[in-house]
C-alpha cells in the first residue's frame, strides 16, 4: 500500500472515532509512522499554514513540504486515493463528493454529542460549531431508528405489555424529547441541543442492544417474560450512561430524574389503559 509521505494529518485527541481511523492510516502505511498529530497539541511549524478553526470542524491534512493544506472529506479522499488509486475516479465524482461531504458534516458537527469528553482549559476553544441544521438530522435519524426498532421489539413482550399501536413508540420517543426540553428550559437552556443530541444517543445506543433478541425471536421463540428482563437490562445500562453523560455535561441529576421519571410514568399509562 502506497504511503502519503511528508504529510501530518490533524486530529481530534478528543473523538475516539476520529484517533481510530487517523491511527490506522499509519498503521497500514497509508501515511508515515509520525503523519498523524492531535490539533489541540499542533506543532508551531503548522500554525502559518493551518486555519485552526476550520481543522477543528474538518480534519486538516497537512503537506510538511509546500504548506498546502487540504480539509475535511478532500484530507480522507487524498490519503485513501493515494494507497488505492482505483478509487481516484469516484473520489472525482462530484454526486459521490457531494453526498460524503454532507455524510462527514453530519458526523463531524454531531461527534460530541455520539462520545461526549470532559471540556477542559486546554480545549474549552476548540470545539466543534454548533450546527442547528445538522443537530435536527441527527434527532431525527436517532429518533426514527431508535422507535422503528423498538416497535419490532414491543411484540417480544405481549403478555407482559400491551403491544399498543403502530406508532406509539414514535410518539414516546418524540413526547420525551420535548418533555426534556422543557426540563433543560428551566436548567441551563444554553445546553439543550446539547443534552438532546446526547439523550438520543443513548435512546439510539439502547435500541441498538435490541436488535440481537430481535433477530433471535424471528428464529425461535422467546418467552415474553426473558423478553422483558433483557429490556430491563438495557434500561438500566442507559441510565447508568445517561447519568454518565450528564456528570460530563455538569448538569447534575435532575436531567436523569426526569427521564427516568417520564418512562415510568408512561408505563403506569400504558399498563393502566391496559386494564380498564
């Protein structure tokens, strides 16, 4: 595989996701062993060449010999094209460049609400924009995938709980996040994007650990009652995390209270409805 010499690609320290593909790059030689550097510790050599505010929403490659600097989805497709060249026509296509731009956008203003890190003094002016845009997609997507999978999983549990309709999962799913809203209205309303792109994660990432008992039930059949301890299980861990995220937001306790709070609550609903 064909190396990228004499280019330093820069990093987010902070996104796990971003430290793993760059760390591969030198791994399989796709750039030298040295080609890959944190922004948030950039060396002063960069700095006439680099616009820091930029590599931090579009990872920034650097060449260490001429100074030019190329950015975001153009830094990925120049390293991959190099070591695979029969992947430079598609890279030159410009729907396929449109399209991964967009892909990379939605990922790279969202990276902080998928794996959350402790701002600190050193990166307190170093995180990503904010973009109202791509943060709605993001809820949108996590929102529709995360009750599409658990209306699959919600016939697992008939006899335990009522099946309910087609969409009632969506509108739970959508009723909590507006009910958290107003939570963060009256708790640090300047974090409620912020905590919403995090709670759907953790709605995305629970819905995610169905899926495996999902794909079993279409095989055999699992008793509703070991359907419902999973469920619990995985309840219990998106809480732990979500209490989590919350300690990294410093947000305090109450955030976790009142979601936990409204599932109860509408599961007292649902199995009262169910009864009467």
């Amino acid at each position: 595989m064909k190396t990228l010499s004499n280019h330093t690609i820069l990093y987010d320290a902070e996104c796990p996701m971003c430290k793993m593909y760059t760390s591969a790059f030198t791994r399989v030689s796709m750039l030298d062993k040295t080609g890959a550097q944190p922004y948030q510790q950039m060396s002063a050599k960069f700095c006439p060449f680099v616009d820091q505010k930029r590599a931090v929403n579009e990872i920034a490659l650097v060449n260490n010999s001429t100074g030019e600097v190329t950015y975001g989805i153009q830094s990925l497709f120049k390293v991959l094209g190099n070591a695979m060249p029969v992947f430079i026509p598609l890279f030159a296509f410009q729907p396929f460049i449109w399209l991964m731009t967009k892909l990379y956008a939605f990922i790279s203003y969202n990276r902080k609400v998928v794996i959350p890190s402790a701002v600190n003094e050193q990166s307190q002016g170093l995180q990503p924009d904010f973009k109202l845009t791509y943060r709605l997609v993001y809820l949108l997507f996590t929102w529709l995938v995360a009750s599409f999978i658990l209306t699959r999983y919600a016939v697992l549990l008939e006899g335990m709980v009522p099946v309910g309709g087609v969409w009632r999962e969506y509108f739970i799913c959508a009723g909590q996040m507006l009910f958290q809203a107003l939570v963060l209205l009256l708790l640090d309303r300047k974090q409620i994007w912020t905590y919403l792109g995090n709670m759907m994660t953790v709605s995305f990432a629970g819905a995610l650990l169905l899926l495996p008992v999902i794909a079993l039930g279409t095989i055999i059949h699992i008793p509703a009652l070991y359907c419902t301890g999973y469920f619990l299980i995985v309840a219990g861990l998106m809480f732990l995390e979500h209490f989590r995220r919350m300690t990294l937001l410093q947000l305090g306790y109450w955030p976790t209270l009142t979601w936990l709070l409204y599932r109860l609550l509408l599961l007292f609903v649902i199995l009262f409805l169910s009864i009467i």
